[in-house]
C-alpha cells in the first residue's frame, strides 16, 4: 500500500480520534452516535497508522512531503 500521508496529517488524524474516541465513550455512552463515534474514530487511527488514505487515493492527493523515492509501495 502506497503512503499518500504526511506526519502532520497523521498526528492531526490521531488527534482527532482520541477527541471522538472520549465523546463517543464518555459523553454519548453506548447510544448510536456514542458507537458511530467510536468506529470512526478507529477508522481514523488505523488510517493514521498506516499512511495511507483510501479517500486520498481516490481524489489522487498526498500531504507526504519529500523524496518520491522514500515512499513505501
């Protein structure tokens, strides 16, 4: 899988996740947008731990930045 995902890109994504993840757990419980909040939150971190962004590959964008050569494939 091609990296398409710059380390500001990710540490914004992981960000995010962990603010969904309390709403989710905390604020809204166990009601549907308690789990909807959860289950994107773990799409987000899986995203971020990866590098690569299926929605980024189908639009063609990448915030990776540097050598094209250093990008995994």
């Amino acid at each position: 899988m091609k990296s398409n995902m710059g380390v500001i890109d990710r540490v914004i994504r992981i960000a995010i996740a962990l603010s969904l993840l309390y709403l989710g757990l905390v604020v809204y419980g166990s009601s549907v947008l308690g789990i909807g909040l959860v289950f994107f939150s773990i799409v987000l971190v899986l995203t971020a731990s990866l590098g690569s962004c299926p929605f980024y590959k189908l639009l063609g964008i990448s915030t990776l930045r540097g050598n094209p050569s250093l990008r995994s494939k």
